[in-house]
C-alpha cells in the first residue's frame, strides 16, 4: 500500500490557503485603474475559488490511538542536521526568544505508523483539489500579461509604473512558490519515482545535460523562427559532470530563456543569409564552495547602458512585440522566439527563489554577457517577498528590506509589525500617511554625564617669556 504523505499534507493545508488568500487581498487593493481590467479579475476569481475549495475541504478523521503515536513520534524526533550559511548572502540577526518546538512544526520522525482508511481516502482527495488547483491556474501568466496590455492600453503608454513592477515580482514570485508547493506534493505522492528525485527535485542534477538540452531547444527554435539551415553554434565549456541538489525544470528553463535571446541576438545583428559567418555563443560553467555561475557570452551587439534597468520590466522587449491570440490560456509562453517581455524578468525570480541571482553586463557594439548564479547550499529557505525592518532601529539603518522569522520575535515586536501594515491599509483608504519612523524602536536616551572639575593646582602658573 502507498504510504500516506499527512505530513506533507499538513504543510499544504496550512501554507497554500495563506498564500492564496494573501494574492487575493494584493489582487484586490490594486489601484483602480488596474484592478478594474477584465484579465486581472479573472485572475483574482481564480485565486478565490482556489481558496475556498480548500479550506471547504472536509478534514480527516484520526482516532485516538493515532494522535497518541503522533504525540510519541514529536517527541521523540532527531534534530534537523546543522546547515552551513552561505556567506554572500547577508544573515538577520535572531531578536527575542526562540521557541525550539517551531522547527518540528512539518518535521517529525514518523515510521511504522499504520493509517486507518479516512485518512488514505482524505490523502487522495487533498491531492486532486491542489491538483485542479494547478490546472485552473495554468494560464495565470499569460492572462495577466494580457490584463497588463489592457492597462496599457487603457492608460495610453508604452511603460509600467515601478508599483505595477513590484506587484508583479511579488505577484510571480508567489506563483512560483505555490506551484512548487503544488508539485512536489503531487510528484511525492503519485509520481513518476525516479532515481536521484524526491518529488521535483534532483539530488545530483548534471548541469551539463541540462545545459545541452536547453541548447538543442533553443538552436530549434531559432532555425524555426528565422528559416535557418543552421543556427549559430553554442560552445559550452565545463569541468566535468557538475551535481548539485537543484529542481531541473527551473534551472532549464533559465539558460533556455538566456540562449534563445544570444541567439535571436546575433542572427538579427549579421542577418539571415550568413549562417556560416555567426560567431558563437559561449556558455561557461564554473563551481565553487558556494554557488554555480553560468555564464552565457555574445556578440549580437549589446544593449546601451540606459537600456539594462528596462530590460527587467514586464512586457519590453528588443523584438517585435507579439500579440496575443484570442485564446491564450496556455501554462507558460513557449511557441515564440521572443517579444513578449517575460522571459528575462521571469528568469531572475526562478533564479531568487532558491537564492541564486541572474545578472547582465553589455558592452554596446559588441556583445553581452549574462551571469546565472545559483546557490548550490541547501540551507536557504524561499524567497519570498520581504517585510520592513521594523523590529530595531540598528536593522533599520542596515538594510531598507529583511526576512523575519517570526516565531522568533516577542509579542512587542509583532504588535509594532502588524501596527505599521494596518497604518499602511489605512493610507491606502485615503487616511494619514503611514510613517515608518513611528513604528521603529526608539533606544532609549541616556542620562548625560556631568563634567567633572579638575582640582586646581596651587603652583602658580608660568608666565609666558617675552621675546
């Protein structure tokens, strides 16, 4: 009999009902302007229905007996093995007092425990309500890209503001979390098992396979997309098979994302009749104690050093902008070469969500390098959308946005946290504008030191000698 994954049910039933709750709230205090365009509501009514079959869902019947094993199995349980930090990764300091029963909150050494038939038959029916879940929101990217045309079209411009630009990194990275979430309980559960795989992830993921699959794909691509023969060559250059723990669809799609635009670069900077002339592309991979850095090299002209930032805004694009066809609730952009403006920015949060970054330097006139670095320890949780540093005023001055880690924080800390985000709402509503400095924790002042006299001496003092 399959085993039960109730412990990674426990993870699900909690975090994703969070999660989509939180985008349906974001969702629904976008500016009116915004949040009125018929793709963004659609959107939001996904996430709705989402939310509410889940928490709809009818929660299992455990007896007795296994409540007890449950208790003796928390008890009982080994320590989680101590992680190494990744020193390039700036660490928050611990504040207030650590609750160690919080780390075994989806953590227990459960073994030989035998589930009664409610909570086989509660497992299945939990994994086809995230499983429709997936499926409903498989065109999220491409309907909300097709509600920010609308935006554009309906204020008249070309650009994004920088508020609708963190909306949709938030917005993207959260997308990237749940379907990861979603994933992995569904792979856990029903497979396909493979060797080297828990779930979606690849304990010894070869980067260069990968890297040679992306290439074959995007070469294809390119010939289909400009009539080539032959596409320009990508020499790859690595030190040997490479393994690391790493989600194979996440880093393929990123150095297939970076190779079909040093392609689509350099056959649109020589032209479609001098194939045999292209110069190639170079992919480097290096390795060291901390992160795997891909680098992809070009000569298809480069960018000018105006135009770097905008390359990260959704829906700008180099090409031809492509349109959308009537029906396109499709799961990701995969037909076309370029020109819908998603493939770089959506590829730099794949690369954050595991701590990794992705990062381009241009040289105008020549040719640009694109720098993928991924993080191959595996002590870094998601990156999910930070908070202000409200806590202390020395963390405050440190860095404008940090991590929390809020079992740790005391009750005087999460009550200044959640006093600032209601000041926040409220300004939204047209209220008094919040103030951070309000909510950071004064130091307290310290009495000043009296001066101290000096006794004076009673030897008469030297007269200055006249010249």
């Amino acid at each position: 009999m399959r085993t039960p994954l109730l412990t990674q049910n426990q993870t699900g039933i909690e975090e994703l009902p969070i999660r989509l709750a939180h985008r349906v709230k974001e969702l629904d205090e976008l500016p009116r302007s915004l949040g009125d365009m018929p793709s963004i509501i659609k959107v939001k009514n996904w996430y709705a229905q989402s939310f509410q079959e889940l928490i709809e869902l009818p929660p299992p019947e455990i007896t007795s007996e296994l409540k007890a094993t449950f208790r003796d199995a928390a008890k009982n349980s080994q320590s989680l093995p101590q992680s190494t930090p990744n020193l390039a990764i700036p660490q928050s300091k611990p504040t207030g007092k650590y609750y160690p029963t919080i780390g075994h909150r989806y953590y227990n050494n459960f073994e030989n425990i035998k589930c009664t038939p409610p909570i086989l038959s509660y497992t299945d029916s939990f994994v086809k309500a995230i499983e429709n879940v997936k499926r409903r929101h498989d065109p999220v990217v491409t309907t909300m890209a097709q509600g920010i045309i609308e935006y554009k079209q309906h204020r008249k411009t070309s650009m994004i503001d920088a508020d609708v630009q963190q909306f949709l990194d938030r917005f993207y990275m959260s997308r990237i979390g749940i379907r990861m979430l979603i994933g992995q309980h569904s792979a856990l559960y029903r497979g396909p098992f493979m060797r080297n795989y828990v779930g979606v992830i690849c304990t010894r993921t070869n980067i260069k396979d990968i890297a040679q699959d992306a290439i074959a794909n995007a070469r294809f691509i390119c010939e289909d997309h400009y009539g080539l023969f032959r596409a320009p060559e990508v020499k790859m250059f690595c030190p040997g098979d490479i393994e690391f723990m790493y989600v194979p669809s996440h880093l393929n799609h990123m150095v297939f994302e970076l190779l079909k635009n040093s392609l689509r670069a350099v056959v649109e900077r020589f032209g479609p009749d001098y194939e045999d002339e292209y110069p190639p592309i170079k992919l480097v991979i290096a390795h060291g104690k901390e992160d795997i850095t891909i680098k992809i090299s070009d000569e298809g002209g480069g960018l000018p050093r105006s135009g770097i930032p905008v390359v990260w805004t959704y829906m700008y694009t180099t090409a031809q902008a492509q349109e959308l066809e009537p029906e396109f609730n499709k799961s990701e952009f995969k037909a076309p070469m370029a020109g819908f403006g998603y493939g770089l920015p959506i590829s730099r949060l794949y690369a954050r969500y595991f701590g990794g970054d992705l990062k381009l330097i241009s040289m105008e006139g020549y040719g640009t390098d694109a720098y993928l670095h991924l993080n191959r320890l595996s002590n870094n949780a998601e990156k999910l959308p930070g908070i202000l540093a409200v806590i202390s005023k020395q963390q405050q001055e440190e860095e404008k946005e940090v991590e929390i880690d809020l079992p740790r924080l005391d009750r005087g800390q999460l009550m200044r946290i959640l006093s600032y985000i209601d000041a926040c709402l409220k300004e939204k509503q047209g209220r008094h504008k919040a103030k951070l400095s309000n909510y950071i924790l004064k130091p307290k002042p310290v009495a000043p030191k009296m001066p101290v006299e000096k006794p004076q001496s009673s030897l008469p003092k030297k007269q200055p000698q006249q010249k």
